[in-house]
C-alpha cells in the first residue's frame, strides 16, 4: 500500500506564508504549531482503543442511552476580551476587534437557536465561565446580555479559559454518551499571556482521534504559525467574514451513496 | 406421610450416558396404586423437593399439599439418584413413574421410552433453567469463535447447550456425548472444549487458565458460562404414561405440591431456614457438602407459575416445544438420533393448578444495569468484543439508510430475538456501522485536513448510533408483534461508525472495499449477544418475588 500519511507540507508551507505577514507574534505567544510534516490524517485504528469523554469523567452524569437528546450540537465560546482586542487593526469596517468580534457572535447566535450554547469569556483580569451550555430564548438573552457586558481590558488567559470550556464540554458529551458534535469556538487575537500558550491543549485536543471536540477560531489576523491557526488542528475563520462561520460548523459529507469502481483501489485513492 | 430413600445407584447402571440409556431393562407396568415417588438427582433445583420434605418444625410441605382436589392424601415418597441415567431402570420398572430428565435427554431416551405405550413419557413440571450450574471450558482457546468446526464433549445433561452453540457458530462443531466429559477433557488429544459442572469447571482451570497440576488441565480456561446461556438447559419432570392415565389427580396433585414447594423454598431461603445439610444429605448424599449444595441452588433459577404456563405454551419462545423440536432438529444433524422423534408435551392446566400460589405473577425486574453495560461495551477493543461474542446477526441496508421496516427484516429480527431469549444473560449490543467509502474518498481524493476528517467521523458515528436506535425500536416492536416479552434492559446500543472496518485498516486508515458487495457489507448492524460474566457491575439481582 502506498499511503501518503503526510499530506500536507506544501499547502501548510504556502498558508504560513501567505498569512505570516499579517500579524506579528512573539515567541511566547505564538503557540507555534509543530510543522505540517507531522500531521497524519486521523489515525482512525485508533477510535476504539480510547474512550471520549473520560468514563470516570462525572460517573454521575447519565449517559445518551437515557438522555433526551443524544445528538444536540454543543457550541462553547471563548471570548477573548483581552486589552489587546481594544485595537483597531484587522477589524474590517467594526471599530475594533472586540466590536467585530461581539457583531459576528450576535449575527451566529441568532441564526442558530437550536443548539447548545455556552460562554467563557476573560476581561478585566477575570476569566468567567458566563453561561455554561444550554438553549432557549433565555439562555440566549442572558448569553447576549453577557457578550454586550465585556470591555477588552487587560491580559490574555487563553489556556485557562479555552480548559474551562473543555471540561464543560466533556461533561456534556458525557451526558450525551459522546454522541452528537461539540464544538469550542475559540475568539481571539491570539495574543496569549506569558504562560497561557494554548498550543499544549490544541494538540491535547486535536491529536487524540477520539476526542470529538472541534476547535474553531474566529481570529483577528493569526499568525499561521499560532496554534490557533493551524488547519491540521483547527478550522481557521477569519473576523472580518463571519458569514463563513456557519458554513464551516456545518459541512459534512455522510456515507457514499454509489460504489465507484474507478476508487476501488487503495492505491489510487492515494494518489 | 413421606419416605425418603437415598440409594447409591449401582455402579452398572452409571455405566455410560447413552450407553446408559440404552441399555435393556425389564419393563413394568404401574398400577394405580403405584405409590408416588419424587426422583432426585444432584442438581440445584432439587433442593426444593427435598427442602418440601422437612419436617422437622411441623408438617412438611409435601405432607400439607398432597392431597387430590378432593381432598384425598396420599403418600408421597422420594428417591435419590446419583445420576440423570441412574432413574431409568427404576423408571422402566415402574419403581418411580416419574424421571428427572432435560429436554434433550427425553429425546435420547425415546427409543427405550417410547417403544411401549406404558412407558412413553409426559412432561408435568418445569424445575426452571442452569443459570450459571454448568460451564464451557476451552484448552489453548479463548473465546467460542474458535468452536466453529471444532469439537465439543458433554454428557446427555448438557447436551442441550451444546447443541445451542453448535447452531450458533459459522461451522457446526462434532458433539460428542460421553460419561465424564471432565475426564474426557483431560486427556491428551482430546476435544479442544467441554461442557461441565461450574465446579469441575473451576478445578480443571484452577480458577483461571489451567496447569496441568491439581487436576487442572493445561492451557485450560473457562469460556462462557449459563449465566450468560441461561435459557438453554432446563430441568423437568416427566410421568410414565399408564401412571398418569390411571391416576391423574395424582399426579394432578404433586405438580400443585411441587409449585408450592417452589414458592415455600424461595420464602425460606429468605428468610435462612433451609437446612443445607439436610439438603445436601438427601440430593448429594453426604450432609458434609452443605456448601457444594448452596452452590448448586445459587446456580439454578426457577421459574414460578408463570413461567410454567410459558414453558407449557407451544408458541412462546423457550416453551417445552419449541426447545424440544429445536433441539431435535439439531441432534439429527449431528448425527445423535436418525430422526425427529415425536413427543408428548405438557398436557396440564396449570392455572388451575395455581391456585395455592400466593403471588402469580412472575414480577420482571430489569436484568441489566444498562449504562454500566453500554459503557464496558465501549471500552472493549474489538478483538475483546469478538471474544466475547456468544452468538450474532448481522442485517444490511442502503447508504444513508434510517428506517427498518419489518416487511425487509422480519427474519433477522425474530432470528436476534431468539437469541436475546435464549443468551437471557448475556447484553444484547445492537452494534452500527457506517461506510468508510466516502470517508476515504474525502481523506485521499479530496485532501480533507485532520479537523474536517474528525467532525466526518464524529458525523458517521452519529449516523450509525441513530440506525441502531432505529433498529432497537423495529426490534422491540418486532418483539411486541410476535407476543414476546423483551427485557429492554438487555439491549444496548453501539454506534461503531467506521471503527471497525470489515477489511481492517492499512496503516490507520479503513482499508477501502475491494469489491462491491464488501462495499455493502460494510454498512451493516449487528445484533450482538456479548458475555458479560466478568463485568459483575452490569448485573442487577436476580428476581425476587
């Protein structure tokens, strides 16, 4: 069999540069992604050797066998409201990245009611979980209302704020017997304080193919080099279009409905 | 009013299993005063015959209930037997007109039973099943999967599981009946697996995977038990013709004792007044084995008066009739008898039989702690889950398919509900997969990056997850439609997705199907029975009532 397990050096080499130039990053910050030439497809060999989420996780939490709605969509948001998301740049039309960031979110939500929605947030030197998931009009407002509430103020905890949504997802999928899709919705410039790179969790995440989180950006012009713009981990949406968020937390393809003889052959599927 | 007689059975008539039965014994007819003795042969269930005969505290059971309906009494007497086999010379010579048989023992005995009208044999009473009494060991074998083709020692008292897993795996095994399968077993070159007592089974294993010291036999190791099989082998009661003809109230009678005993026993073992020495001294011979005699109770499950009147039903699932004319077919396939054989099935009215039952029903708890079950499930690999199949149907459907219709599937759903009814112990996994066709066409043609190849197998589980609950919901209606009784406990649901691909995978990717039908193969449920004997967690008592 001649299987290209590494497939994606010269398209992530080209990314990177296009988007390099865009935003300049410190070291620290970067969260710099390891190299495209380590990314393997999705080692599907190994879905069932691991268990997602943790049994042990909240043993008391029923699972999706007598839940109501095994198959809901989970959609936590990290909000970076972050001092640095006060500036101007990459903020298309909106007067600065948290204007933008709060328009793209409003504009989201209202389109999609049916699904579970949370909300973490960090402004002001406190990281909060504001809402954790559920759905309703309720919900919604009071989320809103939280969104509209933060001022970009102060530092960057983003390893911190995007594990507080990890675990509120995992309890949920643990609820739902890890059925259904979850998603965390990461809004940021990507300027991480000293200490809260989020690359560890990116790849904690990202790199366990039974861990069934998905890890977006909205982002505000993001290195590609930063963990939070790294296509072989992350879906990448850039601020300034957020009507393509909708589309990339949808797109699924489902089982082929033909037998193409002409892909019969692992061999040429691979090539 | 009672006698009891424990009789060590001459060491002639233990000779063999079928040798045993048959061997030529005189034949005489019953007289109507034919006294009524009860056989008793060293198994868990006759612990309650031999319980009804305790009179130490007043007057036994049997004393109190055995009387005709018209008030007559009558004495009955019981007679213990170191054996199944050891009865039929008492039995022929109308020395006992009852014999303690199994169902697939009626069918060995036929040709002696059955040759003169006298003697053919009436089934009366329903003792209930092995639920964990008899075991399957292996030697270098680790799971049934390695039964197919292969070979497999019983003797006539077992008989009927293997014939059950027999016509489980792919390829029938030989059966081969014999004395002592535990001896058998043990010698070189013998059958890869055995059925046997639990304890015999222990010692040959030495609890765990055999030695070959102490009598256990190298590499040996315990492969499922009745706890998980535990609607295969079941104990009865049958009547020498002439005797029920010339004396029905009788035996009218000591069916209605037997299900009092039944009732008595389960309230007594409650509350710890059995004598287990007694006990043990009356069906095992030897009052010193008071343990070995818990033992055999704890391994057995009696049914009630509702599961009498099941058993009695020719269209109920596990009825008398429908494990005999199964069984039948299976043993003329193995080559055990050259013919079905007809046989009479139970004759009683046993509602009316009933009426000193304190409570009628027989109330269903949940078997099964379905979370806990779903959760082992998901944590097996699939080599363990493979391991740990007992018996499976697969069923097919159309891409994106999410509806079962019965009209398509009405065969393979009565076929996993059988076998939901038979394994009674085991978890039913409805398991789902997804095609991976699609997905590799979007891995390799298509360069799908790693997040989008995640959200497309979480996507896909999610498919198959839903196809499962589908099917679970066909299944139950199936069940509803057919007049079973399904416990929902034993069901769970596995949504496999593209995890376990029908071709394997070639380096971490689902290997693509090579032909069309793989293709098609590859989007299938199956309805797997998954022993859980190791998962203690899973299982919520047995019934009490």
């Amino acid at each position: 069999m001649n299987i290209t397990k590494y497939r994606h050096l010269s398209l992530a080499l080209a990314s990177s540069l296009a988007l390099a130039g865009c935003f300049g990053e410190e070291e620290d910050n970067s969260g710099s992604a390891v190299s495209r030439a380590d990314l393997p497809d999705v080692a599907v060999s190994r879905l069932g050797q691991s268990v997602w989420p943790p049994i042990s996780l909240d043993q008391d939490l029923p699972f999706a066998s007598v839940g109501t709605t095994p198959f809901a969509e989970n959609n936590m948001i990290v909000l970076d409201m972050s001092g640095s998301m006060g500036e101007p740049d990459c903020s298309g039309d909106y007067a600065n990245r948290s204007e933008a960031a709060k328009q793209a979110l409003f504009a989201w939500l209202s389109a999609n009611p049916g699904d579970n929605v949370g909300l973490v947030s960090f402004s002001k030197g406190n990281i909060e979980l504001n809402s954790p998931l559920g759905r309703g009009e309720s919900h919604s407002t009071n989320v809103v209302n939280s969104i509209k509430s933060l001022e970009p103020k102060d530092g960057t905890p983003l390893l911190s704020a995007m594990t507080i949504a990890r675990d509120e997802l995992e309890k949920q999928a643990a609820r739902q017997g890890g059925l259904g899709a979850y998603r965390m919705i990461v809004i940021t410039d990507g300027e991480a304080s000293r200490g809260q790179n989020p690359a560890p969790l990116v790849r904690e995440i990202a790199d366990n193919p039974s861990n069934m989180i998905e890890l977006h950006t909205i982002g505000f012009c993001i290195g590609g080099n930063h963990a939070l713009n790294d296509p072989g981990r992350v879906f990448y949406t850039s601020a300034t279009s957020p009507e393509d968020l909708r589309a990339g937390l949808d797109a699924t393809q489902g089982e082929a409905n033909s037998f193409d003889a002409s892909t019969i052959s692992f061999e040429e599927l691979s090539q | 009013m009672f006698r009891t007689f424990i009789l060590a059975a001459n060491a002639a008539l233990l000779a063999s299993v079928t040798p045993a039965f048959s061997q030529d014994t005189p034949v005489r007819d019953c007289r109507a005063d034919t006294e009524v003795t009860l056989p008793m042969v060293p198994t868990g269930h006759d612990a309650i015959v031999a319980h009804a005969t305790d009179d130490l505290m007043g007057p036994s059971i049997i004393d109190r209930f055995s009387k005709t309906e018209t008030g007559d009494a009558f004495d009955v007497a019981t007679r213990g037997f170191e054996s199944y086999e050891a009865q039929l010379p008492a039995y022929l010579a109308c020395e006992t007109p009852f014999m303690r048989v199994t169902h697939a023992q009626m069918s060995l005995l036929a040709d002696q039973t059955q040759a003169q009208n006298s003697t053919r044999m009436i089934p009366v009473f329903f003792y209930g099943w092995s639920n964990g009494a008899d075991a399957v060991i292996g030697r270098g074998v680790a799971s049934l999967q390695a039964l197919s083709g292969s070979a497999i020692l019983t003797d006539s008292a077992r008989l009927d599981l293997a014939l059950q897993l027999a016509s489980d795996a792919s390829q029938s095994p030989e059966i081969r009946v014999v004395d002592d399968p535990a001896a058998a077993f043990s010698q070189p070159g013998a059958a890869p697996f055995a059925i046997v007592s639990t304890p015999r089974g222990e010692v040959l294993t030495a609890g765990d995977v055999g030695t070959g010291a102490e009598g256990s036999v190298n590499g040996a190791r315990e492969i499922i038990t009745t706890t998980s099989a535990n609607r295969v082998n079941g104990d009865l009661l049958v009547v020498r013709s002439d005797f029920f003809e010339q004396s029905p109230e009788k035996v009218r009678a000591t069916v209605r004792t037997l299900l009092k005993a039944e009732e008595l026993f389960r309230e007594d073992a409650k509350k710890q007044i059995v004598d287990f020495t007694r006990t043990a001294e009356l069906v095992l011979g030897d009052p010193a084995l008071e343990d070995d005699m818990r033992d055999l109770w704890s391994g057995v499950e009696t049914v009630g008066l509702a599961g009498q009147i099941e058993w009695a039903t020719p269209t109920a699932a596990r009825s008398f009739r429908a494990l005999v004319n199964a069984g039948q077919t299976r043993m003329v396939e193995a080559g055990l008898i050259d013919q079905a054989i007809p046989l009479a099935g139970p004759e009683l009215d046993y509602t009316s039989l009933g009426d000193d039952i304190w409570d009628k029903r027989r109330v269903q708890t949940s078997s099964f702690d379905q979370d806990a079950a779903t959760a082992a499930i998901q944590a097996m690999s699939n080599e363990e889950i493979t391991g740990n199949t007992i018996a499976e149907v697969t069923i097919l459907f159309e891409p994106n398919q999410a509806a079962f219709p019965l009209a398509i599937y009405r065969k393979e759903f009565e076929e996993a509900l059988q076998k939901s009814k038979v394994y009674a112990g085991g978890v039913l996994s409805i398991e789902a997969h997804a095609s991976y066709l699609g997905y590799l066409r979007g891995v390799l043609k298509q360069g799908w990056e790693p997040p989008r190849q995640k959200r497309e197998i979480a996507s896909l589980r999610n498919t198959s997850t839903a196809r499962a609950l589908a099917v679970r919901d066909a299944l139950i209606s199936t069940s509803n439609e057919l007049g079973f009784t399904i416990d929902e406990s034993q069901i769970t649901i596995n949504g496999r997705g593209i995890e376990d691909p029908l071709g394997g995978f070639c380096n971490d990717l689902p290997c693509p199907p090579k032909t069309e039908q793989e293709w098609r193969e590859s989007r299938r449920v199956v309805f797997r029975v998954i022993g859980m004997e190791s998962e203690a967690e899973v299982f919520t008592p047995l019934n009490d009532w």
